[in-house]
C-alpha cells in the first residue's frame, strides 16, 4: 500500500514537473513571438543598418560566421583532446585528472570572465584589437571545455566490444578510433556541438569586450555585432524596444534552424 502511494506521488510529481516545464517553455517562446511577430517588418532584414531601421541583418550574418569560425576553430582541438584523453592517455594519471577537474571547471565560469581574458589577451596584448577574430577566438576558448567533456562521455559510452571486434579484424588503434569508434559516438559528440552553438549565439557579455557592438558585416579585423549584442543594443537604447521581440524572435528560429541542421548531418553520418 505504502509502495503503490509512493508511487502515485512520484508519477504525479514527475507529471507536474513535465507540464510545468512545457508550460513556462511555451508561454516564454509565446509572449515573445506574439510581441515580436507584429513589429517583423521588410526594413529589419535591409542590407544596412542605420537608426531608423535598426536593421539586424548584418548582425544576422555575423551570429552565422561567429558560429562557424568558433567552432572551426574549438571543434578539432576538443574532440581530438578527447580521443587522446580517452583512447591513449594513462586513465590513473594525476594529470589527466586534473585536466578533467579544470575542464568541469571552466564549462561554469562566467562568460564575463571569459570576455575580460579574451580583452587582455586578445585585444590588448596579441594587438587583434577589437575585432571579430578576437571575439571568435574568446568564444572558442569558451566553448572548448564543454565539446571536450561531451565528447569524452561520448567515447566512453560505446562498449569496448566495439573496439575489439575492430581489432581482431586486424584494424589498428587509429583507424578503429576513426572508422568505429567516432562514428559511433557521433551523435553524443554533436550534442556537445548543439549545446555549444547555444552558448555562441546567446552570447553577449564576452562579445562586447571583444568583438564590440558595430552594427556592419564585419570583416575578420573589424568591430561587428551578433544577434544578442544587437538585441541587448537596442534594448539599452529604450528607443527600440519591440524590435528587440523581434531580434529575439528571429534569434530563436535561427538557433532551432541550426539545430535541425545539425541533427539532419549527423544522421547522415551515422547512416553512412
């Protein structure tokens, strides 16, 4: 009796919980399309931005190319820091867990944090000044853990049955790594790229430090704004307030645009 009441207040707290979470996700999603749908007008997407139509289409292609470049630049490093740490390294070293530790660490520093490092380094010190590169670079750094953690826990999930079978079939460590073992950890490792895409294109406060808040398609050297920056802009302003509902509309199409573009690679990967 006992365990059929524990059970009925799990299943209808675990129920509360779904519906409440559903409900909050889609009264926000809600409140911000309905606010932001009305004010989409053909002078938000015009090629150049000025004070009238605080136009946010060179902030739209910038968010792209920050997207591509930061990972371009964090995706080799951390997957292939996570082969190494998980297929080669001495599992009992001190340093290997120390390399753990810090990258747990890092994924819950502050992006504040993060934009101040990417400042002295990059803007001052390495004389990139305040540039689209700096801000790439700043957000690679950023991002960097979280791809090494979720692709660690990727490789880690596929049964080493996987690995031996490849090698009694007289296939060597790397090619076993690269033709068994990656693609089966595929989609573990892309969820680690979905979640860090999310952090590039929510990202403000580190943008602003580095790659700064010019409203132009910007060049590798130059000053531009992503999407956020563009939004936090606007808002600041006081002067533009619903067309913030609407950056923030097109942030989040953009956002599940890039997802659903991410899953449809990677199942075509697994299935090749």
């Amino acid at each position: 009796m006992k365990k059929d009441l524990l059970s009925l207040v799990l299943s209808l707290s675990l129920r509360f919980s779904i519906f409440s979470t559903l409900g909050i996700f889609i009264l926000l999603i809600g409140f911000i399309f309905f606010k932001g749908i009305q004010y989409l007008t053909p002078s938000l997407f015009a090629w150049e931005y000025t004070s009238q139509n605080v136009s946010m289409m060179p902030a739209v292609i910038n968010t792209i190319n920050m997207v591509f470049l930061s990972l371009i630049i964090a995706m080799p490093i951390g997957i292939f820091g996570a082969i190494f740490l998980t297929e080669y390294s001495n599992k009992k070293s001190r340093i290997i867990a120390l390399i753990a530790i810090a990258a747990e660490t890092l994924v819950g520093i502050p992006s504040i944090v993060y934009g101040l490092f990417g400042y002295l380094a990059f803007v001052i010190y390495f004389g990139f000044k305040t540039s689209f590169l700096a801000g790439s670079l700043t957000l690679s750094i950023m991002i960097l853990p979280l791809i090494l953690r979720s692709s660690q826990e990727a490789l880690k999930s596929i049964p080493m049955s996987y690995r031996e079978a490849s090698f009694a079939l007289g296939a060597g460590k790397l090619r076993t790594i690269f033709s068994v073992v990656l693609p089966a950890a595929a989609s573990g490792i892309l969820a680690g790229v979905i979640l860090s895409i999310g952090k590039i294109v929510g990202e403000s406060a580190a943008l602003l430090y580095t790659s700064g808040a010019v409203a132009k398609v910007a060049g590798l050297m130059d000053s531009g704004r992503t999407l956020s920056v563009h939004m936090y802009a606007i808002s600041s302003e006081g002067l533009h307030i619903n067309e913030a509902y609407s950056t923030a509309m097109v942030l989040i199409v953009l956002v599940l645009g890039i997802n659903i573009a991410s899953n449809f690679i990677a199942n075509k990967l697994i299935k090749e």
